[in-house]
C-alpha cells in the first residue's frame, strides 16, 4: 500500500477513536447513547480525510501531513580526515 494511504488511515483511526472516547466519557455527564457518540465521532473523522486528502497536495508528498519535512544532514565525517 503507498505510504500515502497508511498514514491518512492511522490519522483517521486515530481521530475516531479519540472523539469516540471523548464523546463517551462526556456521555456519562450529558446522558449521550454510546450509538450516537459512535455516529457523532463520524464527524471529526471525515474532517481528518478531507485535511489528509487536502494535505497530499500542499505537503511533501508521500504523506498526509501538511507541515514540511525535515531536511537530512550529510553524516558527520570520520577518520583522520576529519581533524
């Protein structure tokens, strides 16, 4: 699978579960059915595949992120060259 698709589903998974778990614990004080905070966590999860999807194209590619990568440093040299 591209990298691309892992990451935008970890974000996604992540995403869910998050405002699921946020949603039942606020459930406990607000008297939210577990059915309803699993549909209403639906909400931010879509959210995160319209940013993911949004991101592939303003990002660096390969990923779902928006925020630029960090650049690779040359090694540090080695050996008496180095001195």
């Amino acid at each position: 699978m591209p990298r691309f698709f892992l990451d935008l589903v970890e974000r996604t998974a992540a995403t869910y579960i998050e405002a699921f778990l946020g949603l039942l614990l606020a459930g406990t004080v607000t008297d939210l059915s577990t059915a309803k905070a699993a549909a209403l966590s639906a909400v931010p999860a879509a959210l995160a595949i319209a940013k993911g999807t949004l991101a592939r194209f303003l990002g660096p590619s390969g990923t779902a992120s928006a925020l630029p990568t960090a650049k690779k440093s040359a090694p540090e040299p080695t050996g008496p060259a180095a001195s």
